[in-house]
C-alpha cells in the first residue's frame, strides 16, 4: 500500500514538472513575440527619426543662421566707439577707415575653388542699416573691404549650404582659391583655417598685406563662424 502511494505521488510530481515546463514555454513564447514585436516598432519609429530628422535639422539651423545675421546680414567690423562701449547687442557699425574710394582696383565677380567644386558669382554685399546684406543665390564681398590685388583684407562670404559655401567646411590648408574680376585671374592659397564665435569680428578687420578672408557660418545649429584665411600667390 505504502509503495502505491509513493509511486502515485511521483506520478503526480512528473505531471506537475512537465505542466511547469510546458507553462514556462508558453509564456516565453508569448514574451518573445512581444520583444520582437516592441523591437519591431521601435525599428519602424527610429527609421521615421532618420528619415524626418535631417529636414527638421535644416529647418532648424538655417532660422538659428538668419537670426545669427540679423536678418539674413553678416555684421562687419566695429568701429572705434562700438569698441569702447563694449560688446554691443545690436548691429555693428563698419569702421568708416575700411571705405576706399578712388581705387582701380576690380571688384570680384567670381570665385572658383576646384578641390571642392565651389564655382560662385560674386555680388557686391552693400551696408544696409549698418550690417553686411548677404546673397541668399551667390557669395558676396563685404563693401568696404580690399579687391583682388589691392592691399588689405578682401573678405567673401556666403551661406554655408550646398551649391554655396557648404563645402567650405572641408577646406585645408594648401587649397588653392581663385577670384576673377573683369580682366585677369587672381590666385590665393589657404594658410590657415580656424573657427570662431559670431562675436570675434577681428577676423574681418582689414589687414596689412593682401588677405583673402573666406567667411561661412559652421558649428551645430550654426553658433560657429568657419574662417579661411588665403594669401596671393606672387
């Protein structure tokens, strides 16, 4: 009798082993298809993200780009008594010494830089309301500042976008850089490149010598300005 007992209850143990394990693969099967199935959605809603991300980017950073030049306008140099106040939080005012009158020099109307497939018409950048306007279509040339083969600084600058100065953020040290006005070719070679903030207007000042000054915005959400800095080739 005591042996029937024992072998009903491993009976009943074996059953209650094979009805856990039978239970457990259940509910691993239903886990899993609910893992696969939140993977899935999560696969579907990150490929969206990348798909929809690099428009939300550009939209951000080009109303970060127009509200960093106030309105679609690069600020030029301070002069003296913006200088003396201290950092100003309104246009800048261009230095009235920068102003040539009475020069020969051309003014560019192109610029060509072919390691990087830049080719762009130059228009001349008038001050309006006492800032840079810039080109939403071309590069533009800072008034006030130095033509190609005058002494001092010559600066261009244009939106950092593709099919304008977009590329510019892979530019290097050693790159050739040609401007051309009416008459003649003017070659340049990059001798440094650097990033600035918005406000370190002195990378714009006029210079000494002959400069080319190449000016686009860079950074995340554009709070950066990329500088290249050329000189003639003689």
């Amino acid at each position: 009798m005591r042996g029937q007992i024992h072998r009903h209850s491993a009976r009943i143990l074996k059953q209650t082993a094979r009805y856990i394990r039978r239970t457990d693969r259940f509910f691993r099967r239903i886990f899993m298809r609910r893992v696969k199935r939140g993977v899935g959605t999560a696969l579907v809603f990150a490929g969206l993200f990348l798909l929809t991300f690099p428009g939300v980017y550009r939209s951000l950073t080009k109303t970060r780009a127009d509200s960093a030049v106030s309105g679609n306008t690069y600020r030029p140099v301070q002069n003296t008594a913006t200088e003396s106040a201290g950092k100003s939080s309104g246009p800048i005012v261009p230095d009235k010494g920068l102003f040539r009158t009475g020069d020969s020099f051309q003014q560019a109307y192109r610029i060509v830089i072919p390691r990087h497939n830049i080719d762009l018409a130059v228009k001349e950048s008038p001050v309006i309301n006492g800032i840079w306007e810039l080109s939403e279509t071309t590069a533009s040339h800072g008034e006030g500042t130095a033509n190609p083969g005058q002494q001092g600084n010559i600066v261009i600058f244009a939106h950092a976008r593709p099919g304008l100065f977009g590329p510019l953020r892979e530019i290097t040290k050693g790159t050739p850089v040609y401007l051309l006005t009416k008459d003649r070719w003017y070659r340049y070679t990059v001798i440094e490149t650097k990033m600035v903030s918005p406000d370190q207007t002195e990378v714009i000042r006029d210079t000494p010598q002959e400069t080319l000054t190449l000016y686009t915005c860079s950074g995340f959400l554009d709070t950066k300005r990329l500088i290249a800095v050329a000189l003639p080739d003689r």
